[in-house]
C-alpha cells in the first residue's frame, strides 16, 4: 500500500485502468498491469490517503503442479507514469510525482485465496 496525503479517488468504470498510472518493475522487468499487478482498493483512512496494489509474482506451485500462490523474491521499483490520467485527488487533480521507491531484496509469498 503506498500512503499519500490526500484522498485518491478512481473514476467509476477505470477502476481496471488505475495501474497504468504506475511504472514498476521487478528485477528490471517491466511489470504490465492487469497482468503482473492491479490497483485494488484505494481512497483515505483517517486523513491519510492510499492505493493498495497487488502483484501477481511468481507462481508457487504443489506437487501436482497446481499454483497455489505466488511470490516476489528481488528487487522492485514503483514510479509514477509521466502521464497520470487515473489516480486523482478529490478535486480531479492527478497525482504529484514522487521520488521512485526502490524495494531491494523484497521477499513476499502468499497463499491464493480459499486455499
């Protein structure tokens, strides 16, 4: 979840189009969103705002082959696009820029949900 200080609101019907207002890479592999990461909840808690993303990673698998999660396991680089058009604040501005956030050695793994 990234934290700013102001409300981040989406357009009712691009919900699905909010990722392409962020570059990441991961290992120095451009990530596509809708594929590889989705924005999925977004929006202010306590005067804080937030865009919550979640990455697809790596598929982690039983012994039957079946993917039953995923993982990131290196380096990840989350950028603003140079055009924002999706991710606004409350008045419709897009969002400001930020310095790049450089994850080294990130570690994560998870279950897929239900399993």
């Amino acid at each position: 979840t990234l934290y700013f200080g102001e409300e981040i609101t989406v357009d009712e019907g691009l919900e699905a189009l909010a990722g392409n207002d962020f570059v990441i890479t991961y290992e120095g592999d451009k990530l596509v969103n809708g594929k590889d990461y989705a924005v999925v909840n977004w929006g202010v808690d306590d005067g804080i705002g937030f865009v919550t993303i979640r990455f697809k990673g790596e598929d982690i698998k039983d012994d039957d082959g079946n993917r039953i999660g995923g993982k990131l396991d290196g380096d990840l680089v989350i950028e603003l696009a140079s055009d924002v058009e999706y991710l606004t604040d409350k008045a419709g501005n897009a969002l400001k820029a930020f310095d790049a956030i450089e994850l080294d050695n990130v570690n994560i793994s998870y279950n897929n949900p239900g399993v």
